[in-house]
C-alpha cells in the first residue's frame, strides 16, 4: 500500500507543481488567453500568484519531507492542504457556474484526503 501512495502523492505533486508554475510565470492575461483558466477575472494578479505559490510549495511538501526524512509528517498535513485548496477551488468554479471543472476538483481532493488518511494512519512514515 505503501507504493500506492507515494505514487498519488507523485501524482499530486506533479500536477500541483505544473499547475502553480504556470500561475507564477504567466501574466494575469496570457491565463486568461488560455481559455481554462476563466476564474482569474475575479481575482488581483498578486492573488493568482499566491495562488501558485500556495500549490508550488504544496507539491513539495507532499513529497519533500518524507524524501528527507525531516517532519515526514508534513506530507499528511501538506495533503490537507491541498484538500482545503480543492475546495476552495470548487467553490469559486461552482459560484462562477464552470461545472465541468468541479470533477477535476473533487478527484484531486479525494486523492489528497487519501493520502492524508494514509500518512496519518496505516501508512505513516
């Protein structure tokens, strides 16, 4: 079992990494310009990124700490986080009425509360 979440956890990762480069590197504009990323005509260029900030620094702390062996517990609290940005995230898509973006939210949420599940309980390091 224990493969099974450092592969999730690698998963997440990476897509949070991806996800909050692009935020970080690409203006306000060229996000919008992309054609998915509608949300960000309501929130301030710095907001977006925060935002990818928040999901960089998610995409290490899922795998860092335990790579490191230094507070591995982090990882589980590091999946919570991404639990509580997923559904924030969701909120935003379902205020804005972008419902074909609420699944994304949900699979990457309950793959976070997985892992969290996993490196607190059974599965901790």
């Amino acid at each position: 079992m224990n493969t099974v979440v450092w592969i999730v956890q690698g998963l997440l990762a990476a897509a949070f990494l991806a996800a909050g480069a692009m935020k970080l590197v690409q203006s306000k504009e060229q996000l919008l310009a992309s054609g998915n990323m509608d949300w960000t005509e309501d929130f301030a260029e710095a907001q977006i990124k925060g935002i990818g900030g928040l999901e960089v620094l998610t995409a290490v702390g899922l795998v860092l700490p335990a790579v490191l062996d230094v507070a591995p517990v982090l990882v589980a609290v590091a999946a919570v986080g991404v639990a509580v940005l997923m559904l924030g995230a969701g909120a935003t898509h379902l205020r804005r009425g972008e419902t074909q973006m609420l699944p994304v939210n949900v699979v990457l949420a309950a793959l976070a509360v997985f892992v969290a599940i996993e490196r607190f309980g059974p599965e901790a390091f």
